[in-house]
C-alpha cells in the first residue's frame, strides 16, 4: 500500500499502486529552490516526514496490539507495557506463571527485514533493562526470564521467536 500526499504534504487516502511507477511530471518538493535565507527541507517535505512518523507510529502501536492479544491467547498476563528503564524501553513484559517473558516487537515489511532490525547493541539494551526492571520490583535476579522477538509483517501476521536473545556458546 502507498500513502498519496495532496500538494500541501498531506495525507489524502491509501492507495495501491501498480508498478513500475511512471516518472513524475514536475520534480518533487525536495528538489525544488528554496527562498532566500531558508536552510533545510521545505515545510512540504517537513509535513511529509511527520506524516510517515505519525503512519509509522501508529502502525508499531497496532503491531503490539496484536503481539499482546497473541500473548494473552496463551494465557500469559500482561506485567508491562513500554516499560521504559534508564537506557532501553521494553516493550513488552508478561508472567508465564513463575517466569518472565521480556517481548521485543518489530514491524516491517517482511518477518527477515524486522528480524535484521535488531541489532546486538539493542539486544544488550533490553537485557540491562531487564535487569533493572527486576531490581525495581520485588522479584530476585534469580526470576526465570525468557527474551521473544515478536515480528509482524506488513499484512499484520505474526511470527514469535521465543528465547530470541540466547547466547551462542
């Protein structure tokens, strides 16, 4: 699905198109001259941008929507959501019984792409958080935990990769 834009830099409606695209007409408000004095993107382009956040926003808080109903289908109760430590957000936390399971959910246009998009560095993030998170309840650092990747795909199907964060010895 592509998002259309009226002249103003607006969402207008989602549309599908075919491809290849054919080449536009007129260039785009990136490229056009900007007015004297003026640094950075145009407020056309400015627009856009905070539109395709807002979309992107969106679309991850609809993602963990559907990544929570999936846990709670299994029994699991919600501890937190966007639990946020002093250097990483979880996104998600649930008991499993005795035991934790820290959810990390990443929506992109395929499973293998939301899989790339965690990196080694994000992973030692969470895991501190983790850490912090135990320290800030009652719970010792001897819990049971369990770290998932939860990925959605861009039709919203979910593939869940339990103990995603295992080290490889």
């Amino acid at each position: 699905m592509t998002i259309r834009f009226d002249p103003t830099g607006h969402i207008v409606r989602p549309v599908q198109l075919d491809l290849p695209l054919p080449l536009p007409e007129s260039p785009c408000p990136s490229v056009l001259p900007q007015a004297a004095g003026e640094s950075g993107p145009s407020s056309a382009v400015r627009s856009a941008r905070r539109d395709r956040g807002r979309l992107a926003y969106l679309s991850g808080l609809a993602a963990e929507d559907t990544v929570e109903k999936a846990y709670l289908r299994k029994g699991m109760a919600l501890v937190a959501r966007r639990w946020r430590g002093t250097r990483a957000e979880i996104d998600m936390i649930f008991a499993d019984g005795s035991a934790l399971v820290f959810v990390e959910v990443k929506k992109s246009r395929s499973f293998d792409a939301a899989i790339r998009s965690l990196g080694r560095a994000q992973c030692d993030r969470i895991l501190e958080a983790a850490t912090e998170f135990l320290g800030r309840t009652d719970r010792s650092q001897m819990t049971e935990m369990r770290f998932d990747l939860a990925t959605v795909d861009h039709a919203g199907a979910i593939d869940i990769l339990e103990n995603a964060f295992a080290l490889e010895g």
